[in-house]
C-alpha cells in the first residue's frame, strides 16, 4: 500500500526481501537515495504477505513487520525529508529492528493505526503483535502484547483490522470473529463481545464500515 510522508510516496513490497521505493508527487521522480537497499542483523528482511507498514509523519519513519534470519519483528527506517534514509539507530536493541516478543511466528497480516502509532502483525501462531512508535525517540513493543486467539477451524490464518477513529481492532479467522479495544493499558475483549462469533470462511479481511464522521460502527466480511 502507499506510505504517504509529506509530498513523498514510499512503497514496499510485500512477499519479498524489498527495498524501500520513493516517489516525489511533483515531479514523478524517484527521491535523492532510492530505491534504498535495507540490511538489517547481517541479512535483508522478508516482508510478509500482507502490504502492510507505518508511516510515522512526525519523526519521518517508516515501520514494517518483517522476518530476518528466522526472527520476526519490525524494521525502522529514517526517512528524512532532507537526507538519505538510514536505519534508525536511537532506543533500538538491534540497528534498525526490533524484535518481537513471545517466541513469535513467521507474521503474516495485519494493520496500521495511524492515530496512535501503532503497527499490528499476526504470526502463525495465532498471535498478534503490536508495535508502539508514539514515542519515536524509543519505540517499543506495546503492553499485553502478543494477544493470543484459539481458531476452531483448520485454517489457523489470524488477520487484523483496526477499525478508523476507534480504540478497536477486530480478529478474523477463517471460521470465526473477535474484537479487542486497546485504549486501556493491556488489551481486552470489546465491550458486548462475549467470545469469538463464528462467521462463514472468507479468505478476507474484516471491511470497516464507517459512519458521516468517519468513524467505524460496523464491519462486513
């Protein structure tokens, strides 16, 4: 998907050891530095099958879950406006990525908050990840995460959606739906949700359906 930074659009591609593209909206023209080559722990990450990142305008940072060597987590990149792009090297163990908790899967889906920048991953474990960027200084892994969920079918494939200008994210599986709200400190189950709602396999996404205001009221499979 587009990664909007200012008049700059960035790309990655998903299922692949990508570099990261920019394109200047005036001019049509490829960005001074790019394409720019990523190498992360002495190898190059391998993004997931999902087109999924962060794009952080405040501090000119990109996000994107990746896999480096069998570890899954996220990769950073600088991306500045005046410059060529680097890792991010402040409040990260490891140059430019950071990896996830909780013996974490090969990531598989997943989604972008803007608003609380954040960045959410599925592995094949049935867990979802999260990526808390609000502090650009010193990104971290986000409280009560992973969260996990039981899938009652045999496709275990877990998606993520966050619903716009709510505090909810909802948890599809092939043959079964769940909601989480992520104001508080950890996670919990939505509120009027009593357990997963058994849905017809889709091999989609959870489709937000958004009032005048823009807000989420519902979703559609």
């Amino acid at each position: 998907e587009p990664l909007i930074l200012g008049r700059r659009v960035f790309n990655l591609w998903h299922h692949t050891a990508p570099s990261l593209q920019c394109i200047e909206m005036q001019s049509g023209k490829t960005c001074a530095g790019y394409p720019y080559v990523i190498k992360v722990k002495g190898g190059t990450p391998l993004t997931s099958n999902a087109p999924i990142a962060l794009a952080d305008s405040s501090a000119q940072r990109i996000y994107y879950p990746a896999t480096v060597g069998g570890v899954s987590g996220f990769v950073c990149v600088r991306t500045p406006a005046q410059g060529l792009p680097s890792l991010c090297s402040d409040g990260l163990p490891v140059t430019g990525f950071l990896e996830a908790s909780g013996s974490a899967g090969k990531f598989g889906w997943g989604s972008a908050d803007i608003a609380r920048a954040r960045l959410y991953a599925t592995d094949d474990n049935e867990k979802l990840h999260c990526l808390d960027a609000w502090d650009s200084s010193k990104p971290r892994l986000c409280n009560g995460f992973p969260y996990s969920i039981v899938a009652h079918c045999g496709n275990r494939r877990l998606r993520a959606t966050v619903m716009p200008r709510t505090p909810r994210i909802v948890l599809l599986t092939a043959c079964g739906a769940d909601c989480i709200e992520v104001s508080g400190i950890t996670p919990v189950r939505c509120e009027g949700w009593t357990g997963t709602i058994k849905v017809s396999p889709s091999g989609g996404e959870a489709i937000p359906i958004l009032n005048a205001d823009g807000v989420a009221v519902t979703f559609c499979i």
